[in-house]
C-alpha cells in the first residue's frame, strides 16, 4: 500500500522549511523529502547579513539548523536523502515517486531550488574538487594562503570572494564586464578589500592542471586576446538553473526554466505551488523564500479545505 499524506513539499530549503512549519501548524499531514540534508543554499554562505533580527548576521548553516528545529517543533516530518523523481496527477491526488517508492499526497509544494550552473569550458568537469568548486564556504579552507580566482560578477561571486579574501593570499574577480551586478554595500566592501582585484572584460576560456588546477586561461572579451592566470583555485559563480523536469508538463516555466505561479504561488496545475528559489521571481533570498513558503502554504491548505471529499 502506498504512504499517503495531505501535503507533500520538495526541498528543505528555507522555504521548504518554512512552508512545513505553516501546515504543521495549520493541522496539515505533511511530509518534507529532501535530496541531501536540510538547509538549502544558505549552508554554502558564510554569513548571512540581511536575515532580519540578527544585527550580528548569523552562519547560512545556524541559520539553517534554526530553521529545520522550528519546523520540528511543530511536528514536520523531514526525510532526508529523498530524491524525488518525478511527480504526476493520479485523479484528485498526486502521486510523488521517491527513490523507488511512489506516495500519494493531495498538494504538493515545489520548494527544491536551484543549482550552480557550470562555465562549460574545457577543464571544468575533470578538475572539479581538484582546484574547482562551486562553494568557498564549503572549500575555502583548502587554499589558505594561495591565490584563487572567483568567476561572476553576482552577489554570490563577490560575497564569496569576500570571504575567500580572509583565508587565501589573492582573490582575482574575473568578470565578463566592467560593472558588477553584485549589491552596492558588497561591491564596496570589495573595492576596498587590499586582498582583491578586478580583471574586467574578461571571460574564462580553459582551466589548465594536471592533478589539480595550475592555471586559469581568459580572454578579453573587447580584444579576444589571451592570457593565463596562475590560481591554485577557481571558484564558479556564474548563475544558478532550476531542475523541473522531474515535473513533467504539470508546470509553466519561464524561457530560463523557472517555475510561473500566480500571486498566490499556484502554479497551472490546481494543488501544486512552487515556493523559493525555484520560481520566476525578481529577488532571490532567504528573506523572500520565507515568504514564498508561508504564501505556498496558506495558499495549499485553503485548496485542501476547499476540496476536501
Ligand atoms: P547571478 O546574479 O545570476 O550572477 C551571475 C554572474 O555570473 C553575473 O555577474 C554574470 O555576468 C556572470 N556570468 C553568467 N554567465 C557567465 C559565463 N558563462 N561566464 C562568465 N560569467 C558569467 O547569480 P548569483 O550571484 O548566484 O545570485 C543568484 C541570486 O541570489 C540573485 O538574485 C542574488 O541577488 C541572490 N543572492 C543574494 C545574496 C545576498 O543577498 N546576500 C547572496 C547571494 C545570492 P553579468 O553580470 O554580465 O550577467
């Protein structure tokens, strides 16, 4: 017999969590599947400056774990290392297939987030936790007192390279225009940092090593002349994409993949919402992902109410 649940969310990010922790209160049977283990995006930031009521700015990972023991207080079951395949209408209910196991639930809310996209160039795949990584929370540790360089000109790139700049000897920015994208408070925090420099105009072409990376080959993008860089380290910030294929046709996305919902975050198909990173939206942060979750989760449990049999 199949498990059945009144609300399935997917993805135990902040908004995955905070969605679980309003059904939980709301009086709704709901089960949160995540792929790895809870905490989402904010367990790859250091620290998170612009979470209201932590004039400190707390660690993405406490942040995180705050999260996940709010919505534990309120009963949510959370199962970890759930890698949720693909979701499909059954008549009124969904069915949500999980590893090798298919759950039946009333609603769903996609909460599963995003991923670093890659650069696409030569040296990438087979350097990869060889001098390459998509998070310097994670590995910035590993090249203390060597020089690295951070690639995007986002909020990501230039928080990253912030805090890579206390540990490492030199973070190069290599950034295909002359402009940042990235929030004024950090582009200035950045400019001023003596550990930190900007080689505008330029995009990475190749990634060079043997065992582990040696250098970083760029091109100016106004020339098309080359150069190397001689990093020990190069960390990828070049945007993130969103992984909905495992919905099916039961979504409208945008053209870059993200999830459309109406304001109350339905998606086209009446029962399943997205929440967070994952749908089109202008401002992507913790702050909006709870917001997201709350909004997803009042907005399912009025459709369970209305629909009840
Ligand atoms: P992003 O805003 O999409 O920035 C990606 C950066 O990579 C851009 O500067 C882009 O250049 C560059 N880029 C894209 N493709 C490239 C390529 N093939 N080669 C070289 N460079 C490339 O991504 P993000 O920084 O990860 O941020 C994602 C979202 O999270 C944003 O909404 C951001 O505001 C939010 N976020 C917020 C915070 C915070 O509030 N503290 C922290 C992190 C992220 P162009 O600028 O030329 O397009």
């Amino acid at each position: 017999m199949s498990e059945e649940y009144e609300a399935i969310i997917i993805g135990g990010g902040p908004a995955g969590l905070t969605a679980g922790l309003y059904l939980m209160r709301g009086g709704i049977k709901a089960l949160l599947l995540e792929k790895v283990l809870p905490g989402g995006m904010p367990l790859n930031t250091g620290r998170v400056e612009n979470y209201p009521g932590f004039p400190e700015g707390i660690s993405g990972r406490e942040l995180m774990e705050r999260f996940a023991a709010h919505a534990k207080v309120f009963g949510l079951p959370i199962r970890e290392f759930a890698q949720v395949v693909s979701v499909s209408r059954e008549g009124t209910r969904f069915a949500v297939t999980v590893n090798d196991a298919t759950i039946l639930t009333r609603g769903v809310i996609v909460a599963s987030g995003t991923e670093p996209l890659k650069m696409g160039i030569p040296g990438e795949d087979a350097l990869v936790g060889r001098g390459i990584s998509y998070c310097a929370t994670c590995d910035g540790m590993f090249f203390k007192g060597l020089d690295v360089a951070v690639i995007g000109g986002g909020d990501s790139a230039i928080e990253e390279a912030l805090s890579l700049a206390n540990i490492v000897r030199r973070v190069h920015v290599v950034h295909r225009r002359d402009t940042l994208r990235a929030q004024k408070i950090l582009k200035e925090r950045a400019f001023r940092n003596p550990r930190m420099d900007f080689l505008w105009n330029r995009r990475p072409v190749e990634i060079v090593g043997k065992d582990q990376v040696e250098r970083l080959v760029i091109e100016d993008t106004k020339t098309g002349q080359r150069e190397d860089l001689p990093v020990s380290g190069v960390f990828v910030y070049v945007g993130n994409r969103a992984d909905t294929g495992f919905l099916g046709d039961l979504v409208q996305r945008d053209p870059a993949g993200f999830i459309i919902t109406d304001e109350g975050l339905a998606t086209a198909t009446p029962g399943l919402y997205a929440a967070g990173d994952i749908r089109k939206k202008t401002l992507r942060q913790v702050s909006t992902a709870v917001g997201d979750g709350a909004a997803a989760a009042v907005g399912l449990e009025r459709y369970i109410l209305a629909t009840q049999q």
